[in-house]
C-alpha cells in the first residue's frame, strides 16, 4: 500500500526514480518490524529510524548524482532539509528527482511503513495499521491534485491489497475460537460477536449511505491544486525589469558580465540575424537572452513570469510548424552579471551545473539563491529559425490566447497614434507593417550610449519627437525595442521586448554586447526578432521631413461644404428724389437675379465635382501601370466603404477589409427589405452595363478576388499582369456598384460629386 502511494506520486515526477526509491522505503521499514517483532517494542522506532538515515542518505546520493547537481553531500542534504516542502511544491511538473523533491516522500513513506507494520503486527490491528499507508495515499493525490490522470487502477489496487490483507488476517490459526469453552459461556461468546459483527456492518453500511453520495459527487471536480497556497520563487525589480540596465551597460561597456563557449552538434551554423536578414546592429554571432518582456503598462515593460523551480530536463515546448529547430549547448561562467537571471540561447531544454527555476510561458531562467561570480552550468538549447520566405504572407495570431502581447494601455500620445497609423497605412499585410516601423525607427534615429534610461509614454514621446538640439530622436537599443513593440501594438501586431547580448560563439560577453530587440508574433512561424537599430554608417534622416501629422483642425479647404442658400435682399431704399428719380433694377428681378446666380455657382459646383471624380476613377482604374491599377481599384473599394458610412481602420489587412466590406453589405441589404432590386449600375467610366451586380454572390467574390490581387501586388512589385489590372477593375466596379445600388436615389446622386475622395489621405 505504501509503494502504491509512492507509484501515485511518480506520475507528476520524471522517470521512475521516485517511485523506486519510494519502494524501497516501503519495503525497508516493513522489514524492519518483521525482523524486530521478537525485541522489546522501545528499541523498534529506533532500530527503524537509523535504517531510514541510511536508506534516506542513498537516496539523496543518487538523486543528486543523476541530476548532476554540484556540491558536497552535506551541503546538498541540508539544502534539501531546509527547502523539501517547499521546493516540492513550487518545483515544475514533471518534478525531476532531486535531493529537495525526494527527502519528503522518502521520509514520509518509511514512517507510514513503521506505524502501519508496528500496529498490524505487535498489536493485532490490521484495519487500524491501514491507517498511516491510506493517509499516505490521500497525501499523494493532493500533492499530485489536477497535474495527473485520475488514478484509478492504483486505487483500485490499493483496496484489493487490503482486502486480501484483511481475509489473510482473520484466518486464525487453531480453528474456531470457542472450541473448548462450556456449553453457557460459548453461547454467549457467539452471541457477543454476532452482535458486534451486526452493529459494525450497519455502522459500515450507514456510512456509505451517507459519505457515498458526497464522494460520488467528487468524481467529476478538478482537485485543488496545493501549489496556489504556495508563493513560487520572486525577483527582484532588476530581474522584473532588466531593460532599465541597457543604460547602465551602456555606461560601462568594458564590463566583463559573464564567459561563453558554444557547440553546435549540427556544425557551426548561421549567425543568429533579424527578419530581414541582417545580423545584429550590436554585432556578434549568437543571440543570448536574458528575459522576455510581455507585459507593458504605459510606464514599465515587466517579464510578469511566474517561475517554477525546474530540474535538470525542462519542459518541452512544440516549436512552430515553419521553423527549423537547432540544438546549442553552452557552457556559462557567470562574471560581474549582478541579480537572478540567467542568460541562456532560446529556448532552453535542458540545465545543469545550477538549480534553476523557468517560465514557461516567456522561456525565462532564473536562479532563486542569485548569481554569483564563478558560477558554470551548462545549458543545452533548442533554437528554431523561420522559415523567412514565409513572413510576407503570413499573419498574426489574435484571440484571448495572445491579449497579453496585443494589450495597449490607456495614455498613448497622440503623436504616437498618429505615427502608427501612417506606418500602417500603406502596409496591409503584418509582415510589411513590422517592417515599416523597423525602417523608419533605423532611419530616423540616433544610437548613442549616453541617453538617460526610460520607456513610459512620455520618455517614448520625447524620443521620436523631442527637439533633436535638446536630446530627441538618440536613444539606446532600451527606447528602440520599446518604441516597436509600442507602435507594433498599435497597429495590430502582437509584439515583446527581450533583454539580452550579442554573443561570441566563444569568449567574454561584455556589458556593451547588451541590447534588447522587439519580436513579433506570426502564425506558424512563432516569434520572429526584429532590429531596429541604426546601421553604424548611417546619417538619420530629421522626422520632420516624413512626419507631418495632421493637425487637430482641418484646415479651411477640408472644412465641409458649406449649405448654400439664397439669402433675402434688404428691402429697397427709396433715393433722395423720389420714387420718380429711380433709375436702379426693381427689387423683384435683384431677388431673382442674386437667387438665380446662387443656384448656378451651386449646379456648376457640384458639375465641376462629378468631373473631377469622374477622372480621379478613370486614372484610378484605366490608366498607369497594372500595379497602379490595382492600387486604384482597392482605393475606389475603401472610398465607397467610407462613403457608406463605414470606413475601415488603416491598419487592417487585405482580407480584413474584406470582410468588413463584405459584413457592411450584407447589414445594408438586410435593412432595406422592401426595396427592389437594383438595375445593374454603369461602369463610372465607360458607361456600359455591369452585369450581375445584384447578385450578392458575385459582389462577395469580387472582395475576395480583390484582396488576393492586392496581396500579390504588395508582396510582388512589379509582377502584376493586365489581365489582374482588368480583373482587379472589374471586382472593384461590381462592389461599389452593388453598395451604391442599396442607397436612396439622391444619395446615389450625392455620391458622384461628393468632395471626399478627392481629399481624403492616401
């Protein structure tokens, strides 16, 4: 029954060693009360204790040896006695069999045996003995709580061993017990014990006619997990927020932080490089990481992990579909790097050298008693690479699962929402907004070592607006990624900050080979690095010459149109002789010829208008290049939108915007459910039929073709056929002409002079 437990337990550990050793207890100290069952009842606990010393000291030998943990016995057996409960409790599952994982059930398992042996042997009390083996069994399901199976066999099992035990038990030996008694006596001996027997089985079967109902109830609850009452291991706020020390590294560049030698059982490798292929503005060949920033709340970017201490084997994560996985392995001797994390190439799989505890969720590592000088462990890591020809057309994740990396907290300048969206603007697909923000940070801003430490919202704002003579527009790699992944989110892209070096595959990693770079996440090619960073050699560019936000008011031309109507005339003055010296125009005919004049400088408006509509769509769809063409068709597509009352954000993509287009339809379709159907519209151009406009099947594949034209042309410049110029036209004209057929006569009417298109940004 005690092995039984231990068997329970070993299913959240890795391997088997546990269940094992936890055997060897159990048969360990119910050994010892067989053999010591003659001797005097005193000398049995002690007899027994020293053999668990013994047992219990193998034990932590050999867990220590098979997770190659450094240290003298002593040292790792008090380490353990110290740190047993909760280290167990906080350790990551699967929990690998260490000296502080394994003491507590070691212990725990001997001293059931003892008290469950002692009371079934030396007193007679089988059912009673089954005590401290069940409570041990209870134990070990909440220990294992909602990280395991059900254990079902294993309980199933552990009431058939009692069971037996308890038929084998009631076989006294000598036959039955009264023989040999008077007549009298034994009549009422077996009286007794069916009376005892009567009331233990109606006490039995009340219980279970009581707790059966409330255990059968259980069955279906997820148990409560013990490790929620337990705090796991804590940083410090350099630890939580290591961007602040880019500054501080940058201040002391000849800092030797820690040594590295790299292997790459697959060969030498590439260096590690951004997106776009170029190696790391701060130079090196391996990418090291120190943490991954998730969290950001307008003032401090935080690692917001929660650490499990970890063995030797970390937990496994699946790599994305379209990534290649490379095995590093690297050997760290920790210099003058100060805190609890530790560098490490992503992702890490496996540790040893130091006891650690890891984040899953951001692949951080830390090491809960700190970092000290002439520290070595050995981490192997399995890094993965993109597939880059797979980033132009692939997209970001959205849904809950990703909220955390897409959140924008309340605050944002309004510069920076500006920025954003001219970044966005032109750029559908994820890949080329990524890119978009990447280059314009690398062009417009200075790298420079002395910039004061800050990413909040306004040390952002003073950093791509601020005066380039009063410190603006200079900033080290800390105001670089944080101002991506800022402007990254608000364009749609789920981003994160991570701290780390560029390291040599062998030597010293010195405080100026700290940086941090922005990541974005893509479908199925995981995080993707960016590098924002200037090149050496580059002169930046002032902001000013491609930033131009709008102002907060339009100015008097964007104003709109204003209602023209005729005005009534001052009533006639008589002149000084009379009415018989009046020589001027009769009232009548000046009210008649100012209205009259009004209504012609409105008619010729509204004419002048139409015609320049006319040509902008005429040079939209008839004229230029394919690749212009098709550019055009989307742009009569988002007008119409807009002129329908609804425009679509610019960050959206191609598909995107599709479906929106597609969504608006069908909402004006169905809210007009008296209308007939609509004659099929006239090319704005040619002035010929369209046909099947009315047909809402033909007007939704016309997005769908639409958006697919405009993807190839974005991603493919220059590769655009006539034919996907005609195509994209034709998609475009059966759009708007089916929207425009949905509204009222005067508003179709207002369409074709409306001044918006002629004004609205590019």
């Amino acid at each position: 029954m005690v092995t039984l437990a231990g068997v329970v337990l070993g299913r959240v550990y890795a391997g088997s060693l546990l269940t094992m050793l936890v055997a060897g207890a159990a048969v360990g100290s119910v050994l010892v009360s067989v053999v010591t069952r003659r001797l005097p009842s005193w000398l049995v606990a002690p007899l027994s204790v020293l053999a668990m010393a013994g047992w219990t000291a193998c034990c932590l030998r050999l867990a220590a040896g098979a997770a190659q943990l450094p240290g003298g016995f002593a040292e790792v057996a008090g380490d353990a006695a110290r740190n047993a409960i909760p280290r167990l409790l906080t350790a990551m599952i699967p929990v690998e069999p260490t000296p502080d994982t394994v003491l507590l059930p070691l212990v725990a398992a001997w001293l059931a045996g003892l008290a469950g042996a002692e009371v079934a042997l030396r007193a007679g009390r089988v059912l009673l003995g089954y005590l401290p083996p069940v409570l041990l069994y209870v134990g070990a399901l909440y220990v294992v709580g909602p990280n395991a199976e059900p254990a079902i066999w294993e309980t199933v099992a552990l009431v058939a061993v009692a069971a037996v035990g308890l038929a084998v038990s009631a076989r006294a030996p000598g036959g039955d017990p009264v023989d040999g008694l008077a007549p009298a006596v034994r009549s009422g001996v077996r009286a007794r014990l069916a009376v005892a027997s009567a009331a233990g089985t109606a006490v039995v079967v009340g219980l279970a006619a009581v707790l059966g109902p409330a255990a059968a109830a259980l069955v279906d609850t997820r148990p409560v997990d013990p490790r929620r009452y337990v705090e796991p291991p804590q940083v410090q706020t350099l630890d939580e927020n290591p961007l602040i020390r880019i500054s501080g590294w940058a201040l002391n560049p000849d800092q030797q932080l820690f040594q590295v030698a790299t292997d790459r059982p697959g060969g030498a490798g590439p260096v590690d490089s951004a997106a776009d292929g170029s190696v790391a503005s701060t130079g090196g060949g391996v990418r090291v990481r120190l943490a991954v920033l998730s969290d950001y709340d307008g003032v401090t970017w935080r690692v917001g992990a929660t650490y499990r201490n970890a063995g030797r084997i970390l937990p496994a994560v699946e790599p994305a579909p379209n990534a290649t996985v490379e095995a590093v392995r690297q050997e760290i001797t920790v210099g003058e790097l100060s805190g609890r994390l530790l560098p490490a190439v992503p992702t890490p799989r496996e540790v040893s050298g130091a006891r650690v505890a890891y984040d899953p969720g951001t692949g951080t590592l830390i090491r809960p008693d700190g970092l000290t000088p002439g520290l070595r462990y050995t981490v192997t890591s399995a890094r993965e690479r993109p597939d880059t020809n797979l980033l132009a057309t692939a997209n970001t994740p959205a849904g809950d699962e990703v909220a955390r990396v897409l959140h924008v907290p309340d605050g944002v300048p309004e510069q920076l929402r500006r920025l954003a969206a001219q970044l966005a603007q032109e750029n559908g697909a994820p890949y080329a907004r990524a890119a978009a923000i990447e280059q314009w940070l690398a062009e417009h801003y200075r790298l420079v070592a002395d910039a004061p430490s800050g990413h909040a919202y306004p040390n952002l704002a003073f950093f791509l607006f601020g005066p380039l003579g009063g410190g603006g527009q200079r900033g080290t790699s800390e105001q670089f990624a944080a101002s991506f992944a800022v402007l990254g989110r608000l364009a749609g892209l789920p981003t994160r900050v991570v701290v780390g070096f560029a390291a040599p595959d062998s030597g010293p990693v010195r405080a100026a080979d700290a940086y941090a770079w922005p990541e974005v996440l893509f479908d199925g090619l995981g995080w993707v690095a960016f590098d924002p960073l200037p090149r050496p050699d580059d002169e930046p560019r002032p902001v000013e010459e491609d930033f131009r936000p709008q102002p907060e008011d339009p100015p008097p031309s964007e104003q709109p149109e204003p209602t023209l109507e005729p005005t009534t005339s001052p009533p006639a003055q008589a002149a000084p002789g009379g009415p018989g010296d009046s020589g001027g125009v009769p009232t009548p005919v000046l009210v008649a010829g100012t209205g009259g004049g009004l209504v012609l400088v409105v008619v010729a408006l509204l004419v002048t208008l139409a015609v320049l509509r006319r040509a902008q769509t005429r040079n939209r769809l008839h004229r230029g290049d394919p690749g212009h063409r098709i550019a055009g068709a989307w742009r009569e597509l988002t007008d119409t939108l807009r002129l329908a009352g609804q425009p679509v954000a610019a960050d959206l993509s191609a598909t995107e915007v599709a479906d929106a287009a597609r969504r608006t339809l069908a909402t004006v379709s169905a809210s007009k459910p008296g209308r007939a159907p609509a004659k099929p519209p006239a090319d704005p151009v040619t002035a010929g039929p369209v046909t099947a406009v009315d047909d809402s099947t033909a007007a939704y594949a016309s997005l769908d073709e639409l958006a697919r034209l405009v993807n190839e042309a974005g991603f493919a410049p220059g590769g655009a056929t006539d034919d996907q110029a005609t195509a994209a036209t034709e998609a475009a004209i059966v759009y708007t002409g089916a929207l425009r057929a949905t509204q009222s006569r005067w508003r179709r009417l207002l369409w074709l002079a409306h001044p918006g298109p002629l004004r609205w940004p590019r």
